[in-house]
C-alpha cells in the first residue's frame, strides 16, 4: 500500500497564536475566618509532609478554557464522542476516529497551562518523592515542563502514537505536530462539513510504513496502561504516603478512588481540590480559633472552587508565589520568585 503522509519528527511544531485566556476570578482575595484557617492547616500538614501523590483530572484544565471529553451534550459533530472513543470505532471508520482526536489534539493545542500546571510541576522540582497520576490526555502538564519521570499518564494522550500493526511495536510520546496530515486540517474547523478521508490521508507509521497509527488514548473497553499503573504501585508501596491531593476530580470513581483509599489506610490525609464538592466529601470539623498546625485530628481538607487559583495558593509554601508569563512564540512558562519558606 502506498503511505502518502507518514508522521515525521521534520513536520512543522503547531504555532501557539491567538490564544484567549480565561479572565481570573478574584474568588481567593478575601477569605473567611473558617476558609482562611483551613487553608493554614493544610499548608502546616503540607510542610511536615515528606512524600506526596496527586490524583488530577479534568477540573484541573477548566481555567485553560479547554472543553470536557463529551463537550456540549456529549456530541462532537452529532456523533456521541463516547462511541467514537472505541477500538470498534477505530476499525470501523478510521477517517471519523481520526478527525474527532484531530479535533481535540487542536483544541488541547490552542488551550494553555494554568498556575496549578505550573504550581504542580514546581512541587515535583522542589520534592523528589512527589508524584503526579493524571486522567487528563491533554498534554497540557507535559506543556507546563512538570518532569516526566514524576507524572503518569493513566489515560494516555493525545499527543502520544501508536501503529496498529500487530508486527510493529511503534510509539511515540509528545508528538505536538498538528496537523498530522494536511488532510485532518478539516478536522479543527468546526463549522466545515464532515468529509470522508481516505486512508492514504491518515498518519501512518514511519517505521514500518505501513501500519495505520492510532491516538495513544485508552479507549473505553481497553485496560489501563501497565507501566503507568506499576509506577503508581511501587510508590505508594514504597513508604507511606503523608498526603494525597485530588485535584479537579471527585476521587471517588474507581480505580481512581483506589489511590486515596489507599492512602487514608496507610494514615495519610486528603486535599480536594474541586469546583463542586459534595456535601459527603465536606472537610472535618475546625474551629476558627484552632492554632494552624492543629492538624493531627483532621483527615482531609476541601477547597471548593477553581484549581487553578487554589492548588498555587495552597502549595505556596512549598513553590513559593508563581508567575505565568507568554514566551516569544506563544508557549507561556513559569517564572518562580523563590521560594515562600527560604
């Protein structure tokens, strides 16, 4: 078969232009007695603390103005995006599949990191025994520089690839070329219509040349990736575990709710970080007047609204303030001021 548009590391990175950020809100200048002395609570529990996981999920890319996997009414382009999210669909119609991952890789490519992107992997360089488990696929942590041997992927990514040649083992991690064929360029167009396109206009494996690529995504029906999920094992096996932070998820949807099970069985306490939280999922009990580092009684800690305003806050003592400035070609990087503590 003749492969008009293998994928190539030659091909032109995506340009970061136009971008619109979210305006922030001003949700955390004025504190409530009971708001500000949980948070100072939690921040004498996060200095004491010695090794540290964080569950991260969706909620954690809201403020990059990046939309939910099911979008608007769980359709993209009248199909259900969670059919389209199959390896049946994969094998039935390739030229769909492709153009609906085209679509996200360009939604997620034209969203930027937010603080708590940066404000986490700041955390991982400033703490050697902190990991990072993601749900996201958006890249948008692998963009805000947060070191890769301390952040799992345990969904994939969209910018990671795949051949689906049984003989071909294929794969390639931070691929942000866009698009990966001239012919997926009609997929970030929203108001284009559907155009069928054939597979000599889909990415092909550069190593075999003749396998189909696929996203590197787990798609529904497919197991969690096998390294990712060892990696979270040995860690939280390794030692106890002081603290976990759920950030931009409820954490109580399995096997994700697994990890904070199991770090409140070894003694370790919870931080959530969410825009709704649950009544069930409320903080414990602390009296205004408790001095901060009372802390040995509490369990966990919530902190209702944006992630990315309260997860910089809240690790400040730790990263230091951080500082969110735009590069020359668009990218946005973090300038920290030092550290709060020193």
């Amino acid at each position: 078969m003749t492969v008009d548009h293998p994928v190539s590391g030659s091909a032109v990175p995506y340009q970061f232009d136009n971008h619109v950020f979210p305006t922030p809100s001003t949700q955390l200048e004025t504190l409530t007695p009971s708001a500000a002395a949980n948070l100072a609570s939690f921040q004498a529990y996060l200095r004491s603390s010695k090794r540290i996981l964080a569950l991260v999920g969706a909620g954690l890319s809201a403020s990059s103005g990046l939309p939910t996997f099911r979008g608007t009414g769980g359709l993209w382009r009248n199909h259900d995006a969670m059919e389209l999210a199959t390896p049946e669909a994969f094998s039935n119609d390739p030229s769909l599949v492709w153009q609906f991952y085209s679509a996200r890789r360009a939604a997620a490519l034209h969203a930027m990191p937010n603080k708590a992107h940066y404000a986490l992997a700041e955390l991982s360089k400033r703490m050697p025994d902190f990991l990072t488990l993601t749900q996201n696929v958006d890249g948008l942590s692998t963009r805000a520089n947060h070191p890769p041997n301390q952040l799992l992927h345990l969904h994939g990514s969209l910018f990671s690839l795949k051949c689906t040649s049984f003989y071909c083992d294929f794969q390639e991690d931070n691929h942000f070329t866009h698009p990966l064929t001239p012919e997926l360029a009609i997929a970030s167009e929203i108001s284009a219509p559907y155009t069928h396109i054939p597979l000599s206009g889909l990415p092909h494996c550069p190593k075999c040349h003749t396998g189909l690529l696929r996203p590197g995504v787990v798609w529904f029906g497919e197991a969690l990736p096998w390294r990712a999920v060892k990696a979270a094992d040995d860690f939280i096996s390794a030692g106890k575990v002081d603290l976990i932070l759920v950030i931009g998820t409820s954490g109580t949807v399995y096997p994700a709710a697994g990890y904070v099970d199991r770090i409140r069985m070894q003694g370790g306490k919870v931080a959530l970080f969410n825009i709704d939280i649950d009544d069930s999922e409320g903080e414990d009990d602390f009296p205004e007047m408790e001095p901060e580092r009372s802390y040995a009684n509490r369990t966990k800690w919530t902190f209702e609204g944006d992630a990315a305003e309260w997860v910089p806050v809240a690790l400040e003592p730790i990263i230091g303030p951080i500082e969110v400035q735009e590069g020359s070609d668009g990218e946005r990087f973090n300038l920290a001021v030092g550290r709060s503590d020193d």
